[in-house]
C-alpha cells in the first residue's frame, strides 16, 4: 500500500526548493567547475613534462654529434700541421676538457627531463591543493544551505499547521453556533421546563429548609451557559490536538487538563513557535473526550457534572442509552485502544 504523503509538508518543501533551489544548484555548478578544472591542469602539466622530456632525449645526440664533430675537426687541423699525436700533451688536455663538457653538456640535458618531472609532481600538488580549498568552501556553503532550508521547511510546515488548526477551530465554532441556532426552539422550551422545574425544587427546598432539611441548590442558567462554552471549547482544542497527530486520548486529556505556555522550539537553527494550550476544568475535559471519541457523554460524567449542579438536558449533550456502556470510536487505533482506560470513561 503507498505511504500517504501530508500535503502539507509537501508544500513547505516546495516553497523552500523555489526560495533555495537556485542557490544550491549554483554551488553544485562551481564544484563540478573547480573539479574539471583541476583535472585540466594535471593534463597540461603531464603534456608539458612528456614535451621536456622527449625535447631532452632528441636532443642528447645532436649534442654530442656537436661535440665529437668539434673534437674531430681541432685533431684534423693538428694533424695537418705535424703536431698532436698520442704523446702531445696539449692534444691530450683539450681532448680531455672537450670530453668534460660533452658529458656536462649531456647531463644537463637528462637533469632538464628529471625537473620536468618534479616540476609536474609540484604544479599537481599546487593545483590540487586550490582544488581541495575550492572544494571545502563550497561544501561547507551547501551544508549551511541544507542547514538553512531545513529550519525553513520546519517554520513554513508549522506556520501552515497552525493556520489549518485555526481554520478548524473556526469551522467548528461556526458548526457549534449552527447547531445551536437549529436548537434554539427546542432550548426554549427545554428552558422554560427547567425553569418550572427549579421553581417546584425552590418550592420544595424552602419548605424542607423549614422542616430543618438541606438539599443542593441547582446551577443557574448563566452557570449552564458557563459549562456548555466549556465543554464546546475543550471539544475544539481535542479535534486541533487530533489533527496535529495526537491521537491517544489520555495523552490530550493530560494536555487540557495540565495546559501549556506559548514556547519556541530550535529546529536546525531557527525558531519554531508552539502555540499555547490553556488548562481547563477537568470534569470538562473528559466529557468532551467521551463526544468526541463514543459521540456521548459516560455514565461517569453525568455523575460528575450532577455533582456540580449542572442539568445534562440542559446541556443539550447526549448520553448513553438504557445504562449501556455506548459506541467506542476507533479513531487512530491509539486513541481507541486506551479508551476503556481512561478515568471515568
């Protein structure tokens, strides 16, 4: 089956490859540059030293045709005029010194080819140490730049969660304040039996009171309109945690419950803002845990919010039927497998 991609991120990595793209492809453009470059220079430098070399070893017999013609033509001469001979010294010392400078001459000629070497070995080491400079420069600007475009890609990624969250968040106020009208009707007169209600249990509380017996007086409307805008605000904050991949379920009710300031987060250099979660009442908390997750209030909750006075059909949430432990949502398989797990569920 093929990995499901976040469009998300795909679009961060986008917009970073459109800002840095360029830059990047520049820099691999000057390293392949400075390495065909380097290769060109050792080929010159090779070509050079094989031209002095092989001038040198064409030139050594020329030279000593030079010499030995030279020494031939001063003994003709001599021998013209009656003089040298095996026992001339003076023939002797010039066939020497004209020997020496033959083989000086020579020598010279074979040293010429030995430096064209070293003068090969010197302009290769030269070249490859410009190229190895070069090189380690322009690595280490496409390691910042790989540094640069991962903290951006994280920031754009995060700005584009939290601007879905938000339009989430606003979604489902706009769902709550929908349903809420669709309501209106059916709270009204839900309100006025309430109201009748309360009235009779004022009725019944003051004559108990003036039989000596004491019993809880119930929330008041403004009190039910407080818990409802609670709970509604505890279910928005579940479904953006859900979106953002937090999928256990007590997990996002430790969140809620604890709270957590706005901070910033390193990520490869740069600043990743992380969005506040304000603490909420937890008796709140995990009744909009159980909406959200079963699609009804617990048995626990009921208990809860009864202990605090508060009138779940004046709530308007539903609970589960006939005493039965309801439906229990698969959502994420994390979330599902801790439901039953999770205190007063």
């Amino acid at each position: 089956m093929p990995r499901r991609t976040d469009p998300l991120l795909e679009r961060a990595l986008l917009d970073t490859n459109l800002q840095l793209g360029p830059q990047e492809n520049a820099l691999r453009q000057l390293l392949s540059s400075l390495a065909s470059d380097h290769s060109r220079r050792r080929s010159v430098n090779a070509g050079n030293a094989r031209g002095i070399k092989q001038a040198t070893v064409e030139a050594q017999p020329g030279v000593a045709r030079a010499f030995d013609t030279a020494l031939g033509s001063v003994a003709a001469q001599r021998a013209a005029l009656g003089q040298g001979g095996p026992a001339d010294p003076q023939a002797a010392a010039y066939e020497r010194r004209v020997g020496e400078q033959r083989a000086t001459a020579l020598a010279d000629l074979i040293q010429q080819g030995v430096r064209a070497d070293t003068g090969r070995v010197y302009a290769n080491e030269q070249a490859r140490s410009e190229y190895e400079g070069g090189k380690a420069k322009v690595l280490g600007d496409l390691q910042e730049l790989s540094g640069r475009a991962g903290a951006q890609t994280a920031s754009t990624y995060g700005k584009l969660q939290d601007d879905r969250a938000q339009r989430g968040l606003t979604r489902r106020g706009q769902d709550v304040t929908a349903r809420g009208q669709s309501l209106s009707s059916a709270d009204r007169a839900a309100t006025l039996a309430e109201t009748q209600r309360h009235n009779r249990a004022q009725e019944s509380n003051a004559t108990a009171k003036a039989q000596g017996a004491k019993g809880p007086k119930p929330a008041s409307q403004e009190q039910h309109a407080r818990a409802r805008d609670g709970i509604n605000e505890a279910i928005a904050l579940i479904e953006q945690q859900r979106r953002r991949g937090v999928t256990s379920r007590a997990e996002i009710i430790q969140q809620l419950t604890t709270g957590r300031p706005a901070s910033e987060r390193e990520v490869d250099g740069e600043k990743v803002k992380l969005p506040a979660i304000p603490k909420l009442p937890a008796d709140f908390v995990r009744a909009a845990s159980n909406l959200v997750f079963d699609g009804t209030l617990s048995r626990g909750d009921v208990a809860r919010l009864h202990n605090l006075r508060l009138r779940i059909r004046s709530l308007g949430y539903p609970t589960r039927k006939g005493g039965g432990q309801g439906p229990r949502s698969q959502a994420g398989g994390v979330a599902g497998s801790v439901a039953g797990n999770i205190p007063g569920g």
